[in-house]
C-alpha cells in the first residue's frame, strides 16, 4: 500500500469494496500510520456531513400518482399495462438510486459497523486506548461528565475475568459517543455505546479480518462491542452486559 493510493484505498474500505488481502493490508497500515488514520477521521466526518444535511429523496407526487392509477385498471390494453410497468420500473429504480447515494453517505449499517471496527483499530495505536485509565467505575463513569450529552453505564466485570481498563471518547456515526475498555487475558474489547433512537430494535454480528463486531439496541443504548477476541467468549462478555444493562433498567 501505497500514500498516493490512500484516498481512493480508503473510501473502497469504508464501502466494503476491498478485498480481504487489501482490507488486511489496509487495517495492518492505519494501525501504524497516524497521518492516514487522520485523513481516515476526516473521510468519517465528511460522510457524517452529508448524511446530516442532505435531505432524503422522494419519487416525483405526479409519477406516484401515475402509477397508482395505472395499477388501478385491472383490464387495460397492453399498450397501457407496458406504461404501467415502465412507469413501476422507474420508481423501482428511483428507489434503488436513493438506497445506493444513502449507503454512500453510510446510512447503513455496514458503513457504521466499518466506522466502529477502525475506531477499535485506532485505539490499538501506542497512546490512543483510554482518555481515562482505571479499573474503578466510580472513577470512569464521572469522568464522562460534561463531555457528552448522557451519563453511559459503567460496570466492572474482572470477577467474570474481564476487567475494566477505562474509558475514551469517540466520533462514530456523526456524534461523540462513549468508548468503555476492557480486558480478557492479551485481548482488548472495545464497547461504544450512545443513547438509542426511539423505536429502534434488532441485533447484528460482523465479522472482518478476525475482528467480531457485535451490535444490539436496548430501549435505552445502542451498543457495539468489538474485538479479536473468539467469538464465544465475545458473546460470553455480551451477556455480561446486557445481565447489567437489564438489572440496571427500573421496572
């Protein structure tokens, strides 16, 4: 990998268009080189601009309606019906369009999951892992204070074998959110977490070049955990979590 390659590598990444061996090389750089890491942040932050402020697209109200109208006719002459199904065609494919320019400005969660893996790669780098280092949650939660909109969860789980290390702030899909650190023998496991949108549900697994990407949404925080800790004991530490979270939530 190449400086002058940098630009376009790097915008193939975040689309998930490099290849595995490219995608490795890659991550393998940005865990060594400051300078892209940077120019990495600002490609993140740009996408976080334009998602924020270009409006969502709609088919044309006169090409909706048209096509409403023409599905209506249920006997038509085919010249008719081959209008209906070019005109359905054409909000198919306006659909498509706006699905594509979203996924560009990483709406998806595809784009988020590569925004939360290089975060965990970033903190890998000599100096990057915590803001505030400590194994005491009293002493890490309010460290928070001021510095973020919400108070995140904190818990220390060294009795279960992953102790709390500290905490760091982050830019991850267009906000500063929370970064909680923690330990299992020689691996790191990131947590970000911010406050959940109203509604917002599902869980998700992601896997890339050894690293597990483990995403759920409570009704209060969206959570992603991340690691190239087994994925079993990454799924050990997820419910470690979410025993917290639940025992936390009142009733």
């Amino acid at each position: 990998m190449t400086h002058p390659n940098l630009e376009l590598q790097l915008d193939a990444y975040l689309d998930g268009e490099l290849a595995e061996a490219e995608r490795s090389e890659l991550e393998s750089h940005l865990a060594q080189c400051p300078e892209c890491t940077r120019f990495l942040d600002s490609r993140l932050a740009l996408r976080s601009a334009i998602k924020a402020r270009i409006p969502a697209l709609r088919a044309p109200d006169t090409l909706r309606q048209r096509v409403r109208s023409l599905q209506r006719r249920a006997r038509m002459p085919v010249m008719w019906r081959s209008l209906a199904v070019a005109a359905s065609l054409a909000v198919v494919a306006f659909g498509g369009w706006q699905l594509g320019f979203r996924h560009g400005v990483g709406e998806t969660g595809e784009t988020l999951a590569a925004e939360v893996i290089t975060s965990h790669i970033r903190s890998l780098m000599p100096g990057h892992l915590t803001d505030v280092q400590s194994s005491d949650q009293h002493t890490v939660k309010p460290w928070f204070n001021g510095k973020l909109d919400y108070s995140p969860p904190v818990n220390d789980f060294a009795g279960r074998g992953y102790p709390l290390l500290g905490g760091r702030l982050e830019y991850v899909d267009g906000r500063s959110v929370s970064a909680l650190v923690y330990g299992r023998r020689q691996h790191i496991i990131n947590v970000l977490l911010w406050p959940s949108a109203r509604g917002a549900a599902g869980a998700a697994t992601q896997t890339r070049q050894g690293y597990h990407a483990l995403h759920w949404v409570t009704p209060d925080y969206t959570y992603w955990v991340v690691s190239d800790l087994g994925l079993a004991e990454l799924r050990d530490f997820e419910q470690l979590l979410q025993q917290a979270d639940s025992a936390a939530t009142p009733r």
